[in-house]
C-alpha cells in the first residue's frame, strides 16, 4: 500500500517490500469474490443464503486487502499519523461490517488496492521514461594498469586511471581521450542522432557510446560525480521540490482529517442529542451510524492525496522522456505561468562554432588554395575553413604564423595573406573600406600584395532554433535575446530567426539587469543560456533554463530546467506539457472536492448508499488517476495563450 502524502514518490517506492508492490494478485482475488458474492446473492444460490456462510465469505474476500490497509493504518499511529486515510478506510470498512454491509465494505478496500497499484505501475513506468533517457550506467570498468588490464567497479576508478572502451562499450566514467580523435554516440546524454567526433585531449562523458575504434580515457572525476550520475541525481531529487498544488494537498489533508472524524462522530451524536431535546423525534442509532460511515467513507482525501503528486511526477517522466529534465515539480508548475523567455546566443541559439557563411571576390580555386594554407591550423576559423571547403594538394611553402595577424605563404611563386584586415595594414596592402562593416568573423585574402576578396564566418543558428522561436510566438510568449557579441551581429540572427526584441555588446551584469527590467514590468521570464556566465543570470530569473547536453557544469547545476538534448524548441514543449501537467490537477482538484461534497451531503440526508461512498472515494481516485496517467502519452498539444501587447 502506498501513502505518497506522507513519503515522496520515489521513497514510496522503494520503501513498499517487493512482495507489496508486485501483489496485483490482492485486489483482484478481492474483487472476484466480491463479484463471485454478488452474483450468488442475485441469483438466490441456496447455500449462499446463510448468514454465517455469507459472513465467511465477505470476510475471505475482504482479508487480502483489507489486512494491508489495516497494517497501514497502523503504522501511520505509531509514527504520529494517526489521522490517515488507513484509518479512515479502516473504520467504514469494519464498520460496515458491522452493520451487515459486506459486499460494501470488500468493495471499499478492494478498489482503494486496485488504484495504489495501478498509481505503483504509472510511477514505475515514470521512473522508467527517466531513466531510458540516460540509458543505463555502466556496470564496470576496465582500467589499465602497466601492461595489464583489471575490471573494477566504475566506482573504484580514481581520477587519472586510464579507462580502455571497446567499441560498443559505454564510458563509465568523465574523462579526456588520450590519442587520436575517435567517433562516439551520444545519444544517450544529448539526443543527438549523428555520432560525434572527439578530438585527442577533449573531454568524453560517461554514457557515450565507442563506435568505432578501442578507445583509452583518463578519468577526470569519480563515477559518483559523472554527467550521468548528475542527471539521475537530479531527477530522483525532483519530487522533493513540491509543486504549490501539492503542498496544500498535503497541509489539507492534515487538518481535514481529524475535521471529518470529528463530523462523522457528531452526525452520530447530534441527533442523539436531538431526540433528547425533542422526544417525538426517533433515533435510531444503526441507520444514524451507517450515514456516519458512509460520510467517512466519502470524505476520504485517496483522490487528491494520490492523483496531485502522481500528475506531477507523471508529468515529470514524461518531459525526462523528452530529454527535459525538470528538478522539481515546483519548476514545472512555475514554467507554466511563463509570458517571456529570454535566450542567450552563442551556444544556445547558436551552433558556438564557426561556419562559412558567405565568400566574396574569391573563386573556387582561390578557396581551395586558402583551405591548403589553413589546413595544419588547429584554429577554429582554420577548421571551418578547411570543412567548408576539402583542401587539395597545393604545396604550401615558407608557411608563417604572425600572432595575432594570420598567416603568410608562398604557392605557386606568388605570396599570400590570409588573416585580418590588420595583417593586410601590417603587409601594407590596399582594402575596400566596406570590409570594416561587414557582420560576423571575416577572413581576408590578399595575393602578391593586392587585395584578392576574403571570407565571412558566422555563428550559425540551430537547427530547430527558428522554430523554437515561431513555436513561442504561436504560444503567444515574447522572446529576448541577449549577447556579449557585437549588436549588429546579435541583430543579424535576431532577424533570421524571428526574434522581436535582441541586445548586443552585454557583459554578464548587464545580462543580469535586463532581466531585473523585465521582471519589474510584472513579466514571468524564463532564462534560457548555457555557458558558466549564464550561472547568474538562470539564478535570477524566474525559471531558469540551462542547455545541459554541451552546456557548462555551472549552468546546469543553478538552472531550474536542464534541456539535455541541447534543443531550443525543446522549451516550447516544456512550457507546453507544464500547461498540461498543470490542466489535468486543476481537472483533478475540481472534479474531486465536486463529488465529494455533493455525495458527503447526500451521504448525511440519508439518500447516498455505501456505494456511492465507495464510487464518490475510491471510484473518483480512480479516475484522477487514469487521467493523470494521460501526460504519460507522447502527444503534445500546444495550445496558444493570450496574445500580449508590444
């Protein structure tokens, strides 16, 4: 039996022996011979007519359930709880035992155990989206030691042990690759679909997949402080950060409690004392302590106390399963209510890496001679240079480096400038004064002394960035972008992606007031960024969002929301399935306290049964339940807001 009111979702889980958590077998022998009794009953079975044999029966049917609610109830005592549901639960059901309900009081218990487990499998199967999203750690090592090899537990690998990875092989552990660059999938911690090269001496993360080749690491930080680890850690600590929803239901369910033993013991006694003051009034203490029970039975808080945190944590399995890591059910609520998302550039909206984006007065074999000259820089205008276009076998002579300027060759017999336009000042050679306006990184060329064209590198945007920005506007959020690059660049990528308001030259601290600014004009702002000065700037905001597949330590230990697949549409689904997630508790919540009171009233006057007690307590449960577990499909909906004002 479960009681996540008192125990977070995951400890419930863990807490539960096996045997509780996998006995399905319970409720439902429970329930069939509940039915096998009501049958029987309806068709006149003559040895199901006596009483005691009928007593047996109920009985039989009642203890595979019945006994673990009352241990429950129990227990809960012992630590203090006394006023639980278990205790409710407990009570009508014996009580309506005592009042010859049987079928009733079976049907109560059996149900309840019917909901619990079907609410065990929803967070098991929550738990379950999480961790596919990470796959799974590890389970050894393989650490080499002189000449020879040992296999060890991940974490017994210390900082500076070389790690061997075979192909097809998970990394344990964070570490830098020791010799050549070598391809790796990384699905697992980023989503990306194309495996990814990493260079000799870059930093490989445990998760990642060895694709091609028997790769050597040496480790950088234990198993325990790994991406992976981090990531789990998170999310088994995210239903500790309750949602403000689940917080009342929790604080509710504490003084509602002992209010509604307290009501049920004065609809017993008040018309006692009723038939005391007026004596033509008769008093029948039976039929008074049956709308007692069914009241109790009635106003037991099952559908709230479960359904609340099982919406919020389904809701949490499902954004995992998505690659958005929400780090408490309390961010996820938050992000709801959102009507700004402010982006950083580089990094988040952007590649972070150079590509060519435009080449002017050069031909194509002027290119390929630039590509020649670069192609033993490891500079990375160098290597977007050489990916944009292959180099050819141009023989390149007296190669120098001029720091801070670019480089000068000789090919062919005649000599070539490929740098800045301060290496052409430099060289004293003649430029079109247009090149100081041109947006973005530029590279020019010049060939024996005179100008020849020159090459244009940008930051280029993500895939999925214009998207994510239309999906945003279709949900009727403003967005910002804010950089530390110069304006007329941050303008540029502001236009190709649709972004209305952008701001440029900004140091982390100017960052920082904007989004002051913003607040103060009564905005909910998100923050999305991914770089370590970002750090203040997710702290500050309302929610802060961290692009946490490429993105630095820092950001993703301050933000509130890690997108681990590094994805800047993915913001619009979170924004989307907190709305949701926040719809069916608003759904849950209502359509709860609705049934409850009208039956609670019918209950009291005498006109609802034991069964709509068991309908209006265990049956609404049931379906709050069944309608939480909707967020775990994989359709999301977006649904515009109001559209704001400029």
């Amino acid at each position: 039996m479960a009681h996540i009111h008192h125990h977070d979702v995951h400890e419930h889980v863990h807490e539960h022996n096996a045997e509780e958590n996998m006995s399905w077998w319970k409720p439902f022998l429970s329930l069939a011979l509940l039915l096998a009794g009501i049958i029987m009953t309806a068709m006149n079975v003559q040895w199901f007519q006596n009483q005691w044999v009928r007593i047996a029966w109920y009985a039989v049917a009642w203890l595979p359930t019945g006994l673990g609610v009352l241990h429950e109830a129990i227990e809960e005592a012992r630590e203090g709880e006394v006023f639980s549901e278990f205790l409710l639960m407990s009570v009508a059901s014996i009580g309506a035992f005592a009042i010859g309900e049987f079928p009733e009081a079976v049907a109560v218990m059996a149900l309840y155990c019917i909901g619990e487990a079907l609410q065990d499998r929803a967070v098991s199967r929550a738990r379950g989206n999480i961790k596919s999203l990470i796959a799974f750690r590890p389970d050894h090592a393989v650490v080499i030691k002189g000449e020879g090899r040992m296999t060890v537990d991940p974490a017994d690998v210390k900082v500076g042990d070389i790690v061997e990875v075979k192909p097809g092989e998970r990394v344990p552990v964070d570490g830098t690759l020791t010799g050549n660059a070598a391809v790796f999938d990384t699905a697992a911690l980023t989503g990306e679909s194309m495996p990814r090269v990493i260079e000799g001496g870059d930093e490989v993360l445990a998760g990642m997949i060895a694709s091609e080749s028997v790769v050597h690491i040496q480790a950088v930080r234990p198993a325990s402080e790994s991406a992976v680890s981090r990531i789990l850690h998170m999310v088994e600590d995210a239903t500790e950060h309750k949602a403000p929803a689940e917080q009342f239901i929790r604080r509710f369910a504490k003084i509602y409690t002992p209010i509604v033993v307290g009501l049920a013991v004065l609809v017993v006694a008040l018309p006692w004392v009723w038939s005391m003051v007026v004596p033509t009034f008769a008093y029948n203490f039976s039929e008074w302590l049956h709308r007692a029970l069914v009241f109790l039975v009635i106003s037991c808080p099952c559908a709230l106390v479960i359904s609340i945190p099982l919406s919020y944590f389904a809701g949490i399995g499902a954004a995992s399963r998505r690659g958005i890591l929400f780090k408490g059910s309390n961010h996820l609520d938050a992000i709801a209510g959102v009507d700004t998302v402010v982006f950083d550039k580089t990094g988040t909206l952007t590649t972070g890496r150079f590509a060519v984006s435009e080449v002017s007065g050069l031909g194509d074999e002027q290119v390929a001679t630039v590509a020649a000259i670069e192609r033993d820089s490891t500079h990375p205008i160098a290597r977007a240079i050489t990916d944009y276009c292959t180099p050819d076998d141009t023989i390149v002579n007296d190669l120098k480096n001029i720091a801070g300027y670019g480089l000068s060759a000789v090919v062919d017999g005649k000599t070539w400038l490929v740098g800045s336009t301060r290496l052409l000042e430099h060289e004293g050679v003649d430029y079109p004064s247009t090149l100081k306006n041109v947006v973005g990184t530029m590279v020019a060329v010049a060939v024996d002394g005179l100008y020849a064209g020159h090459i244009t590198l940008s930051d280029l945007p993500k895939e999925d960035a214009a998207r994510a920005i239309k999906e945003l506007n279709r949900l009727g959020i403003d967005t910002v972008m804010l950089s530390g690059d110069k304006q007329a660049l941050v303008n540029q990528v502001a236009d190709r992606l649709g972004i209305g308001k952008a701001f440029g030259d900004l140091l982390p601290q100017d960052k920082v007031e904007h989004i002051e600014g913003i607040k103060n004009e009564g905005w909910q702002v998100a923050f999305v960024g991914d770089g370590i000065n970002d750090a203040p700037v997710l702290a500050i905001s309302d929610v802060g969002i961290a692009m946490g597949g490429l993105g630095s330590d820092m950001a993703v230990e301050t933000a509130d929301v890690v997108i681990q697949t590094d994805q800047p549409s993915r913001v619009a689904e979170a924004i989307t399935l907190s709305k949701r997630t926040r719809h069916i508790v608003v759904q849950n919540i209502t359509f709860a306290i609705v049934v409850k009171v009208l039956v609670m009233i019918l209950g009291v006057l005498g006109i609802a049964n034991m069964w709509e007690a068991v309908f209006a307590d265990v049956g609404v449960a049931l379906l709050c339940v069944l309608n939480a577990l909707r967020l775990m499909q994989n359709k999301v909906h977006a649904k515009p807001l109001r559209l704001r004002s400029a």
